[in-house]
C-alpha cells in the first residue's frame, strides 16, 4: 500500500487535525515523504466526497463542500450563527494577515476588538497563542475549523488571495518609501 | 448637506467611509477636510452612541479637525508629530477599506459549503472496548492547570474606572435664557440673573460671557454708571 493510503486511514479515524510530525512518528517516514504524501492524497481525493483540508502543519480530512447541504442535514445545525459585521472584519484580518497581534487588529478597525476576538475564540473559529516577540500579548491565527466553514481546503483559496497579497505588498512598499 | 440615516456603526472608520462614499469622493486629505464637519454633525445627532467607542470616535474627530484646520489654512504649523498622524490616518482607512470589502467576500462564503469532519465521539466508540483506560497524565493537578488555561482563555472583561463628570456650563443655554428673559421683560439688571438660588459661581462668569457675547452680537446694550455698579441689560 502506498503512503497516501495510510495517510488517509489515520486521518479517518483520527477525526480531527492531525499534525504532520504525528503522523511521520506513527508511520516511521521522515516529514517531506509525509507532505509528499499529503499531496497525493490531495490529488487523489479530488473527485470524491472527501477533501483533505491544510493549514500550517496540520491536516484533516473532510467532506467536499459541494457535500454541505446534505452533510448539514446529518448534523442538523447551524454552526456559525450570525457573525455580524465586527466579527467579520476582524474574521478578514486574520485570516489575510496570517497571525496578527490584537493592537494590529485594534489599529485597523479603529475600535477595540477584545469582544470579536473572545466570541471567535469561543466559536474555535480562530486559534491564539503567546506572542514570541512579546510575552505578554496574544498573536491570532485562523483555525482549520474555519478553513473547514469557509469551504477552502488551504488560504490560497480564500477570494482575491493573491490581489490581496499584491496590495498588501504595494502598502508596504508606500510606508517604507514614506518613512 | 448630505443626509446620513441614523445607523449604529460599528466604528469611527466605518461611519467615515460611509460618509465619504455618500459624497461619492475617494479618500484623500481633501476629502477628509470636506467630510469633518459632517462626521461632527453625525456625532451630535447621534441618539444612541456606541459608549464603549465613544473614545475612539472622538480620536478621529481630532484628527479629522487637524486636516481640515490644515486645509483652511494652509500656512498653519503642524508638528513632526501632527504631520505623522495625518499620513497615517490615510493609509489606515484605506486599509480599512480593504478589509471591510474583504469581509463581504468572507460574509459570502463563510458556512455555506461546510467541509465537515467526523464528530468527536462519532467513531471512538470504535475504538474503546468499554473499558476505561485512565491516561497516564490524567492527575487532579493536570486537570486543575487544564481548567485554569480554559479559564484564561476566556478574555475578561476590562473593567475600567468610572469617574462622574460634572454637567458643563454652556454659553450657548445661557445666552438662550438671557434672550428668554429679555424677551418678558424690556431691562434686566445682571444681579437678577443671582437671585437664581441654583446659581453657582460657574454659572455667573458664563453669564457675563454670555453678556458679552450678546452685546458683540448687537443683542443687547448695556449701562453701568459706576465701577462695579449694577449693570444693566437692554435689547437692542
């Protein structure tokens, strides 16, 4: 049996993400032929009912978001409720931005955002951890369980990801060239 | 004038782009001095004000009165600081701007094509033969630091200090009451605006502002025949 099968097994009955390191441990191959196993998987997943769905270094098998309205049936609920409009713009933020400070998420919006960030937080929409560069704040990052609401299987699916980063570069550029 | 319909917005930026979409201009400091006066104007009437952001909507007041003071008089000194501030404001409603276009998108897609995974639970009874194998980890002590991170997790409110603010004096209720008091009577002395028992001393100096602002005006004239004599209030 190749890889890709054992990978697939173990993130079935795993159930929920798996990180990349785990699953080299269980299987006793190194972390490149793991990803290069994810890909196959990926690939070979395409025309099915499953979607194998990335992020950092983790990954979950899924089902196809052509799938959702059955699947939703079977789970009989709604799982995101309303957002409203500050939960989405700060939605946005990290999920774009990649891992992002609550000060940059502040500055952005003009407003405080500690209530978005608990009830996102609370949904396990979005993950936080120590920042490394500063103890004593939090940096943000999306969840795959948000990658999983949106219907994407990795962030280069998001809408207008690459304009997006080509517009963030320019900014960039223009404060550089300003400071 | 451009009327804006009494929304709630969710923030200072928010009402700004609105306000300069409205008026159909981009965003640049021309467009920010044109709009001040406007986003002043929302704020005051504004009948149910955010209160937790009203700080944030009065920050950007200053800064958007910056631009325009600057605008209207173009040879006004800014400092290094005055001059950083406006620059950056720019970029950060534009970047505003992007990010709440980005939201839409997000608004779009987001729960509609779910990609689901198994539940928990859904198969580990699979797993389990119906015997309960306690995890070598699993101590009281674990449990307790495993609760107090849930519990950390959670943001706690910030409770901040409250502090009662006295009621300001406004030239403006009183130069109306003088108006109103010259109007049923034909002369006023100022030492019968005293006799008012709510009358602080506060309330006296804005008075004799309010005096003199209303003889600028050509209100009222008044008459004093000595030093520190009574004054006394005609309309004009």
């Amino acid at each position: 049996m190749m890889i890709q099968n054992h990978i697939e097994a173990l993130l079935f009955l795993a159930g929920e993400p798996m990180k990349i390191k785990k699953i080299a441990k269980i299987l006793g191959k190194n972390e490149d032929e793991i990803k290069k196993g994810l890909e196959e998987l990926e690939n070979s997943l395409a025309e099915r009912g499953l979607r194998l769905v990335r992020k950092g270094e983790e990954a979950v098998l899924g089902t196809a978001p052509e799938s959702s309205e059955y699947c939703e049936k079977l789970v009989k609920e709604d799982l995101t409720g309303n957002m409203g409009k500050a939960g989405l713009e700060t939605l946005a933020i990290i999920l774009y931005k990649g891992e992002t400070g609550k000060t940059e998420i502040d500055y952005i919006r003009g407003v405080n955002s500690a209530f978005c960030l608990r009830n996102l937080m609370v949904k396990g929409l979005i993950e936080r951890k120590i920042n490394p560069k500063n103890k004593r704040s939090y940096i943000y990052s999306p969840s795959i369980m948000l990658f999983q609401h949106l219907g994407i299987t990795k962030k280069e699916e998001l809408p207008n990801f690459e304009k997006f980063i080509k517009d963030f570069e320019n900014v960039i550029e223009q404060s550089d060239k300003n400071s | 004038m451009y009327n804006v319909q009494v929304q709630h917005f969710q923030g200072p930026f928010e009402l700004l782009l609105e306000l300069i979409e409205q008026s159909k201009l981009s965003i640049n400091q021309i467009s920010l001095a044109e709009i001040a006066d406007q986003y002043l104007n929302y704020l005051k009437q504004m009948e149910r004000f955010p209160l937790k952001e009203v700080g944030s909507f009065i920050v950007i007041a200053a800064t958007l009165m910056l631009i325009k003071s600057r605008s209207l008089m173009p040879s006004l000194k800014l400092s290094r600081e005055e001059e950083l501030e406006i620059e950056d404001f720019e970029v950060r409603l534009k970047e505003y701007e992007r990010f709440r276009s980005i939201s839409r998108e997000i608004e779009k897609i987001l729960g509609k094509r779910i990609i689901f995974s198994p539940e928990e639970g859904r198969f580990s009874g699979w797993l389990e033969t119906g015997i309960f194998t306690a995890p070598k980890d699993l101590s009281i002590s674990n449990l307790k630091t495993s609760l107090e991170q849930i519990l950390n997790n959670i943001a706690t409110k910030e409770i901040l200090p409250e502090k009662i603010i006295k009621k300001t004096v406004s030239l403006e209720e009183k130069m109306n009451s003088l108006i109103k008091r010259l109007e049923s009577k034909i002369n006023l002395c100022f030492s019968d605006l005293k006799s008012d028992p709510e009358c602080k001393k506060v309330d006296l100096i804005v008075n004799f502002l309010a005096m003199l602002e209303l003889i600028k005006r050509d209100y009222i004239t008044v008459s004093q025949t000595q030093v520190f004599g009574e004054i006394e209030i005609t309309k004009t």
